[in-house]
C-alpha cells in the first residue's frame, strides 16, 4: 500500500513539474507600438527593443505608428483581439489612453509603458513603466549650462546684462517634451543665478531634425545678435539648428552655446568637430529592461510603477574619448 502512495505521489509531482516546464517554456507573445522613427535615437529604441526580443525568445508583433496616436490605439486593439500575452506601447502623447488602456484591462492583458509617461484616471489601467526621467534630464541640463557660463565667464552677445536662451522644444504634449521642460524651468528658477537668464524665444521643433532647423532659422532671424544659448530637447533638433546657425554666419558652440538631450552618436561627432558643447544622455537601450519586466509581471510578481534606466551628461571635452563605445 505504502509502494501504491509513493508512486501516485511521484506520478502527481511529475504531472505537476511538467505542467510547470509547459507554463515556463511557453512562448510569450507581446504586442509592441512604437511612436515612429523621428529621430536616431528612437531608431536605436526600435532596434534595441527588437533585438532584446529574440534574446528573451518572445514572439514580438511590432507596429509602427508613424507619429500618430490614432494609429496606436488601432494597433493596441489589434493586439487585445489577437489575445496577446503582454502589450507594451511608448504614448506618442501623454493623454487620450482610458478608453483603450480599459478594454486591455477587461481583456486582462497587462500593459507596460516604455519611454514615454501617460495621463490616466486609473493608475491600475498599466502595470508599469520602464524609461528615463525626462525631469531630471531637464534639471540636468540647467545644472551643466550654468556651470559653464560660469566656469567659461560667458558674457551676453548683445552687451546687455541677461544671458538670452532659446528652446527647441519637442512634440507638444509628449511627456519628454512636459517633462524636460518643466525639469529645466523649475532648475532656473530655484538656481541662486536665476536673475542672469532670459528665456527669449520656446517653439517645438516636434523632435525632427528638419523643424529644428526651419525653427532656429526664425530664431536667428528675429533674434540673430541676442541668442546666446541654444537648448534643443533632443540631438536631432540640436544637429539641424547647428546647420541652421552656420547659414547664419555664426559660428556653432563658440557663439551660441548648444546643450541637447539623448546623447546620439551624431551630436558626439558634432561636439568632436567643435559645434556642440554637452548632450544629457537619454538612454534609449531599454528592451532588456522591458521583457526582464514584462516576464515578472506574467509570473505574477510585483514591480515597481516605474523602472529607470541609467543615464549620464557627456560634455565636449569627454567626446572623442566616449564616441568610440556608444552603441546608438
């Protein structure tokens, strides 16, 4: 009787250990919608994210949105119908999300943020997300700038008493765009210096190289001999008002100081060849990150509301040192 029961216990343990090795060596499908491929650094997001899911063995289904918001909400719907096991998404913007995020939940697909913050009026309508702080890359950038007009005893262009700044801001109503701005703002106004700034000029350049150019061009046209700073909330933004500065006869990095965030391999070559002064890296190699996160939450672990990256500030003098092991 005794041989009877250890044999049914064995026979049961095995049953359940291979039930288990099915559950753990199921392929996971997980339903991903990226924001488009504005610039180097969100080419280098998409790769990344790309690769990281044949190394996690996962059935990605990748749509690209091609900077549209309608376009992701139809492909996250495609996902839920397709009963994926996961849906991760970078927001294009950061409100308009309830009513789709909702239909995920009633589907009881778990949904992971990447990149970029949203606006909902339910937390629980995502699990979490994995990115960088934008806010912080924002205070960061204020931090290095007046560092260095110190350290550099900068005096205004125009022989007055402010140092004048213009922003190249990036899609209106992207949490990056929210986020730096709002991270660079409040580092000025609580800086012991705030009085030896102006803010002379802030449009969107909408993340793209192009507008950045076309929006430094109406800069310099209004404010040619004032611009004395130029803050551009990505590299390629910064890279285009570069050309930009050069058609005007002024000389990039050296007339007009130029800090930017992402820390893309063109701004580093651009801060070789002396036309930029400082990139805050944004990191965008986050696909590791995302499917060791995704994986937990399948497993039903808990993870923390947000997951941040590593990132760093790179000035021009560290440059031709730091280029050769940038991987984007």
């Amino acid at each position: 009787m005794k041989l009877v029961k250890g044999l049914l216990a064995l026979s049961i343990g095995a049953v359940i250990a291979a039930q288990s090795m099915s559950v753990q060596a199921k392929e996971l499908t997980i339903g991903f919608s990226q924001i488009g491929a504005e610039s180097e650094w969100r080419t280098a997001n998409t790769n990344d994210v790309k690769a990281a899911a044949k190394k996690h063995g996962v059935n990605l289904k990748f749509s690209d949105a091609q900077q549209k918001q309608e376009n992701q909400i139809k492909a996250i719907r495609t996902f839920i119908a397709q009963k994926v096991d996961l849906i991760g998404f970078v927001p294009i913007v950061a409100t308009g999300w309830d009513n789709i995020l909702r239909e995920a939940k009633r589907a009881k697909i778990p949904v992971l943020i990447m990149d970029r913050d949203l606006t909902v009026s339910d937390p629980s309508l995502y699990v979490a997300k994995i990115g960088t702080d934008s806010y912080t890359e924002g205070r960061k950038v204020f931090d290095w700038l007046d560092g260095y007009i110190h350290e550099k005893n900068i005096k205004p262009r125009n022989g007055g008493d402010k140092i004048n700044i213009v922003i190249l801001e990036g899609t209106v109503g992207a949490s990056a765009t929210t986020g730096r701005g709002n991270g660079f703002n409040d580092a000025l106004k609580e800086s012991p210096n705030k009085d030896m700034y102006n803010i002379l000029a802030s449009q969107t350049g909408d993340f793209t190289r192009q507008k950045g150019q076309e929006v430094m061009e109406s800069f310099l046209k209004s404010n040619r001999n004032d611009i004395d700073v130029l803050f551009a909330m990505n590299d390629d933004m910064a890279l285009g008002a570069i050309q930009a500065i050069e058609a005007a006869g002024l000389v990039p990095a050296k007339d007009i100081v130029i800090v930017s965030v992402d820390g893309v391999k063109g701004i580093f070559q651009a801060m070789i060849e002396g036309k930029s002064n400082a990139t805050v890296e944004c990191n965008p190699l986050q696909g590791d990150l995302f499917f060791e996160t995704a994986k937990k939450i399948l497993n039903g672990e808990a993870v923390p509301k947000s997951v941040f990256v590593e990132e760093g500030v790179y000035p021009a003098e560290v440059a031709k040192d730091v280029f050769p092991s940038r991987k984007y």
